[in-house]
C-alpha cells in the first residue's frame, strides 16, 4: 500500500492509448479514487511524433503508456525516451499480464506494470502513489547529486586557489630570505672591502717601488708584474663588491630602452662577431619610455651580454626582444620546475602595471638545474677562474629591483638560456618607497 503524498494537491497525467475505450475507462478510474485532488488529464492517441511527446512528458507528473501503440512498440518508445533523459515516471498498461515483458519494462525504466483486465481504481491509485513518490526520491537524489557534484568542483577551485596561495607565499618568503641574505651579504662585504683596500694598497705600493728599485733584474721583474696582476684582479673583486653593497641615490631620467640597448651593442657587438656570435634585434616600434638610470641599465645589458658571450664558445645567435606589456599576464608569476623562485618572482604591483618586457635568448650552451637555484646569489659563477667574480648578475638583480622591476631566467642544459628583464613604465609610488626601505636609498 502506498499513501499519497500529503504535499499534492494536484496531478498532471499524460496517457499514451490508442483505444478510446480504455482511455475513458482509465480517466474514470482516475476521478474515482483521486477526488480532492485537481487531477489534469491529456491524452494522446499516438506517440508520434516523438519530440513532441517526449515535451508533453516533461510537463507532466505521471505518463501511462499502451503496450501496443500502433506501428511503434511501448517498450521502443520507453527506451527512447529515457536515452532523452525524461525522468517522467512511466506506468505499462497491457491486455493482458506477461511477466516477461513486465521484466523488460522495468529494465527500461518502467515504474509500474498493470494488466487492462483487472484493472481496478484502487490499483491505479496505489501504482499512481507509488510511482509519485519514486519520483520524489529520483528528483531528492539527483538534486543531491547535483548539490554533490557542485560541492566537489568548488572544493577542487578551493584546492587549487589554496595551493596557489601556497605558492605565491612560499615565493613571497623565499624572496624575503634571499633579499635579507643579499643584505647581510652586502654588509659584511663592505665591511670586508674596506679592511682589505687598506692592506693592498701598501702592498701595491711597495711593489711600484721594487719595480723601479729592480728595474735591471728581469726576473723579479717578471713576478713583481705577476703580483701587480693578482693585486688588480683583487681590487676589481673588491670594487665589485662595494659597487654590490653600495646603496645611494639612483639618478633617473627619462630615457629610451632602444637607445640604451644599442649604447652597449656599439660596445660588444664587434667582439661578439669576430665569435661568430650574430645579434638579433626584434624592437618593439611602440615602446614607451622609461624613468632610469640609464649607467645602472646599461651595466646590467652588459653583464647580460658578456654571459650570453660567454655561453657561446662556438658561435651562435643572440635574439634581443622588447615588448610593451600593457596588461600581463598571470603566467608570468606561475609556470616550469626549471625557473628558481627568485629568478622567477615578479612583484604583484609590476603585474598590476604595465610594463616594458626585454629578452635576450642565446643559444648557448644553457644553465644547469643546480646553478639556477644560484645564479643571482654574489660570488658565484659557471666560468672559470679567473673570467669572473661572480658578481655580474647579483648586481643586475639588485639594480633591476631598485627600478621596481624584475629579472628572470629561463634555461637548460644544452637549450641556452633566456634573460628577461622587466622594468615598469610607472612604478607605484608604495613600490618605489618599499624598495627604497628595504635598499636603504
């Protein structure tokens, strides 16, 4: 026995049947046991054509079907009509009752099977109720799959806005240890230059005045020269790292990144030639110009330039790219295993603000994964002793910064590398105070 639901008050019922007489029948079955409900009845004599049955049966709470419908069979248009997804609860009517077909019914979809013959009001009612009712249950269940499924998917955006946060934070942090190291650095460095200059300086001068006292002995000579070397090679390691740790006053001006770019080029490009080294210039037309200081820029293209030299022992081809980016995008903060998160870190206000792009691709020999994690760090280099100090690129991270940009690398091994520096056309000015509190301008 199934009760009717206490919450209807009305019932829509769509019957499929051929045969007038038993629609009449079945109507009046249906008025006799649903009397205080407002029960609406439509009638259709034959299934086709289908699109327009399968819309009445969405209209409707309960659709009763024939067997036999003519030229198309009850189970045929039952098939058809869930594959359409019409949940619409069907109830089989037949002359007479075949437990076979009921079983291929109910397989369809079928919520109920009655046979014509002894079809009584109180066996309508209960198949109606019962066929309600799993209706209900079907609409609570897919509606919880629905809220289910909804759920899922935000929980999965959570997660993947969580990890980014992750990320974005362990980049913030790990940029804070690394700028404080570079602090802590550039002041033990300036500490250490200042106590070293003093004793060098006597020894360059005593080695000037055995140099004049000696002149006829050629051999003493030959090392006193040697150790003049040695003394000008520490004085440029030493000026390096004063120039590193040095914090005063930038002098900006506006200026044109091009101009710049082709300064240092009139320096290096005819070495870099005679290397088999051939530049390529890919100029943006539009770029706008820059408020910087044009000798720290250049000292940073230069640097650029003499690694990318470097990286390029056979020969090759060094791409110089601008662009203007006026609305960048957030992959610049997110992408490869292969880019080391200082190197890879842009501040949030530069992508917040337009900004002048400049890349330099080499198709050198490439950076290995573990000088990545290194390559901005002072004294450290890929070169061999003696053709560096490994202060090119920390002093270019640190001027690139005092601008309120960024500088990045991308490389592996055997695939040559690719600078990108960022420079903003107008930093903000909570930008330009930060870096001046953290650089002690």
């Amino acid at each position: 026995m199934y009760p009717l639901d206490p919450d209807v008050d009305s019932i829509r019922v769509l019957i499929v049947e051929d045969d007038e007489d038993d629609v009449f029948l079945i109507k009046e079955l249906l008025k006799e046991r649903f009397l205080n409900i407002n029960i609406t009845i439509e009638h259709v004599y034959s299934p086709e054509p289908l699109s327009n049955l399968f819309e009445a049966a969405k209209n409707n709470d309960i659709c009763i079907f024939d067997y036999r419908l003519g030229s198309l069979h009850g189970l045929d248009l039952l098939k058809k009509m869930r594959e359409q997804d019409v949940i619409t609860p069907v109830i089989f009517l037949t002359g007479r009752g075949d437990q076979e077909i009921a079983v291929q019914a109910f397989r369809l979809g079928a919520t109920d099977y009655l046979a014509k013959s002894s079809l009584s009001a109180e066996q309508l009612f209960h198949s109606v109720c019962y066929s309600l009712n799993l209706s209900k249950e079907e609409g609570q269940r897919r509606h919880a799959e629905k809220k289910l499924k909804s759920s899922h998917e935000e929980l999965i955006l959570a997660h993947e806005e969580l990890k980014k946060s992750m990320s974005k934070l362990q980049t913030v942090q790990n940029r804070i240890v690394v700028s404080e190291k570079m602090a802590s650095i550039g002041r033990l460095a300036a500490a250490i230059c200042h106590e070293i200059l003093n004793p060098l300086n006597i020894i360059s001068g005593h080695v000037q005045v055995l140099k004049m006292e000696r002149a006829e002995e050629k051999d003493l000579l030959q090392d006193l020269s040697s150790i003049n070397e040695e003394i000008l090679r520490i004085e440029k390691i030493v000026n390096g790292l004063l120039k590193f740790s040095r914090k005063g006053q930038m002098d900006l001006a506006v200026a044109c990144v091009h101009q710049e770019l082709e300064s240092v080029l009139t320096i290096v490009e005819k070495e870099m030639n005679l290397q088999n080294i051939s530049v390529i210039r890919e100029f943006d037309d539009k770029l706008p110009k820059l408020n910087i200081d044009c000798d720290r820029i250049r000292q940073v293209f230069l640097n650029i330039f003499n690694n990318a030299t470097h990286a390029m022992p056979d020969g090759g081809v060094l791409i110089v790219r601008t662009s203007f980016v006026q609305y960048p995008e957030n992959q610049l903060k997110e992408n490869s295993e292969r880019r080391h998160s200082r190197a890879d870190y842009i501040n949030d206000k530069l992508v917040e603000f337009p900004h002048v792009k400049i890349e330099f691709a080499d198709t050198g020999v490439g950076i290995s994964k573990d000088a990545m994690d290194k390559i901005f760090e002072p004294l450290f280099t890929t070169k061999p002793e003696g053709k560096g100090t490994g202060l090119g690129l920390s002093v270019c991270h640190a001027i690139v910064e005092k601008h309120g940009g960024s500088i990045q690398v991308q490389s592996e091994p055997s695939k040559g590398a690719v600078f990108i520096v960022n420079l903003p056309v107008n930093p903000p000015k909570e930008t330009a105070k930060n870096i001046e509190e953290e650089d002690g301008i």
